[in-house]
C-alpha cells in the first residue's frame, strides 16, 4: 500500500514567503505547540487519497493524464493567514490561496468526481485551497495575526503532481510519482 495524495506545487518565492511568515508567528508567539511545514512540504493539496494499491495508483494517473492537458496554466496567490477550523481554536495554520478565474476550483471537481466514478476514496470536504504552515500541537491561541500582512505574491501552476507520503517521526516525506503538465495558452 501507499500512502498518495494529489497537490499543485508552488514557486520557490511563495516558499520563502511563507516561510517568513512563519517566523512572523514564532516571534510573535514564542514556545507555539506547532510542528511547523519545511519547504520541501510545501504545495497546494487537491486530493488526499489515503492508502492505495498499486493498480488504483495506476487508475488515479490514468484520470490525470486524461484531466490534467484540459485546464490551462493559471496564477494562484496568497491571500490571507487562517487556520482550520478555526483561528480561535487552530488545529492546521494556512495561507489561504486564490485564482481569479478559479480554474483551481473547477480542476478539483473534475478530479473529484474523476475519482469518485472510479471507487477511489476521496473526501467530502469542500475545496479550500491553502498553503499549509503548521500544525499544532496542543490547545493553543495565536497572538498577533492580524498584524501580519501577507504579500499578495503570484505564481504560475504548470503542473500536477501526485505525491507519495512516507511517514516517518520527524515528519512526512513527500516524493514525486508523477507529473501531468497544464496546456500552455
């Protein structure tokens, strides 16, 4: 079995935005209970998939070579801090993402229903498209984030990517099994 899920990379400046971000929080809370995201973690989930044989692996590239080459390349950008599922009761500490044009949104639901047709387990959450920071630990309340202003920095999406994810107790390690291009306009 293996561990996958599908996600669309970010730049490496919306990387060291987001990771000047987290330094924002940490000096405005020092000691937060938060296992904070490295760089190499960092990307716009769009589907978890949870543990799969090898031949719904080779199901779920099928649906993306055949979703992916529909939707063009488009800019998503940072928006605003949050945290799921509530900033007073934060559990996942985000960027929360968005695309004019929300091509995003409408890719997810074809991957979705994609999936679902195919009796491959996907949630039933709706599509929220963020940038994790962290994840916190134990019962915490953030200082400071309305302070924290988020640059509204853009990046191309070019790609989807599916991902496998290795557990391990320093954290998740996320390597590429396949990627599916966006058609260029």
């Amino acid at each position: 079995m293996t561990r996958a899920f599908i996600a669309l990379p970010t730049s490496a400046k919306i990387k060291e935005e987001a990771l000047g971000i987290q330094e924002e929080i940490k000096k405005l809370n020092e000691n937060a209970p938060v296992k904070w995201v490295d760089e190499d973690g960092m990307h716009i989930t769009i589907e978890f998939l949870g543990d799969l044989e090898d031949y719904q692996i080779e199901k779920v590239k099928e649906i993306l070579k055949n979703v992916v080459p529909h939707y063009p390349v488009f800019n998503y950008h940072l928006s605003f801090l949050d945290a799921f599922p509530h900033i007073s009761h934060p559990k996942v500490l985000v960027i929360k993402v968005k695309d004019k044009k929300r091509v995003g949104h409408y890719f997810y639901s074809d991957i979705h229903r994609s999936l679902k047709e195919n009796n491959l387990e996907s949630s039933n959450r709706p599509y929220r498209p963020h940038l994790t920071l962290g994840r916190v630990k134990a019962h915490w309340k953030p200082d400071g984030f309305k302070k924290i202003e988020v640059p509204k920095t853009f990046w191309s999406v070019d790609r989807a990517i599916l991902y496998k994810s290795k557990l391990t107790p320093p954290g998740s390690i996320y390597t590429s099994m396949a990627e599916f291009k966006f058609k260029k306009e």
